[in-house]
C-alpha cells in the first residue's frame, strides 16, 4: 500500500482535505469517518489519519470524487485552528478536564487603589508652572535660544560656570555666577515633585 499525495487548508469550522487521484472511480474509493478517525483506500492506495488533531462530526462529514483529486470535508466538533491533521491533543468533549483551567493557587487580594488620592496628585501636578518651576514652559525652542543667546555673549568666567553647573547638577541648575560653581560641585535640584535617579 502507498500513500497518495494529499494536502488540507482549515476553517475554524471545517477542514478540507485533497487526495489527490486522477480519474477515480468512485464506486471503488473507500471512505470512513470516526471522531477521531479518518480512513481512506483506494486501490494499492491507503491514507489513515489517527489520531486526528481534533474530533469531528462523522455524520456531517462527506467527500466528493472528482477529476483530479477526492476532495474530504472533515466538521469539527469544537471550532478553532488544528494546525495539523493528526495531533495527541487531548479529545475535547469526552476528556474535559484537560480544558478545565488549572486550580487557582491563593494569591493575596490586591490592595485598592485610593483613586480619589492618585486623581488629586495628578490634577496638582497639572497646575500652570511658571519658568522658575519648570524651564520647558513656553516650548523648548525659545528656551535653548535663550541660553545660547546668553553663552555666546558670556565672558569666559560665565561659560565656565554655566557648563559645569548644567554638567554637574544633570542639567537641573545653570548658573552663570563662577564664584559661586568654582568652590564645589553643584548639587542636582530636580523640579519640584520630582524625584532624581542616576541611571548610569
């Protein structure tokens, strides 16, 4: 016995099966369908799926002979994909415990949020900031060139304050006072609310 070349597409519903036999007579194919079971012979050719993938409906289950191929429409008892023809998956209507979700294990109850509390934070946080507060207010752009416009006019003594200020506080402080940012290192002063964190 050989087997004859096939080949099957699938639908959530149904899957399509092709064997392909030129001309075949169709008083001398034999086709039989079980729920986990399909058997096909025709002449010295014999093609056997089992376990199939998934269970079918051997009652709505049918085929048709044509020119160039038997063409096999399996019904799926449970909808969804296969994937494959023949599978070890579990049968899911007479073993439904392999269905059944694994028991849940105890986990402590999640806190409750205090929403009211997170709602106050977030409408506080959104409060108008003047430029003292946050230097991005009034857009980034104005900002950079306003700084450049003071560098550039900077004497030394400024320049050198103002980069190791911006450098040394992570681009919290800028100070243009050198008598200042020449005796220690500046400190970072994140804006107000926010908390700063050294990712390096």
């Amino acid at each position: 016995m050989s087997t004859p070349r096939h080949e099957f597409y699938e639908t959530d519903e149904k899957l399509t099966l092709s064997i392909f036999e030129r001309n075949a007579d169709p008083e001398q194919v034999s086709i039989k369908f079980e729920d986990r079971k399909f058997s096909f012979t025709y002449g010295d050719k014999s093609l056997v799926l089992e376990p199939l993938k998934g269970q079918i409906i051997p009652d709505q289950s049918d085929y048709s002979v044509g020119k160039v191929k038997i063409e096999v429409r399996l019904v799926k008892a449970i909808g969804g994909r296969w994937g494959a023809l023949v599978g070890d998956s579990p049968d899911p209507l007479t073993n439904t415990t392999a269905y059944a979700p694994p028991p849940s294990q105890t986990r402590p109850a999640p806190r409750k949020k205090n929403w009211e509390g997170i709602t106050e934070e977030i409408l506080g946080q959104e409060k108008e900031k003047s430029t003292d507060e946050d230097p991005n207010v009034g857009g980034d752009a104005t900002l950079n060139g306003f700084f450049q416009k003071i560098f550039a006019d900077a004497d030394e003594d400024t320049k050198k304050a103002m980069m190791k200020s911006y450098q040394e506080s992570g681009g919290t402080t800028l100070s243009t006072n050198w008598e200042d940012v020449k005796k220690a290192k500046v400190e970072v002063k994140p804006p107000q609310g926010a908390e700063w964190k050294n990712w390096g």
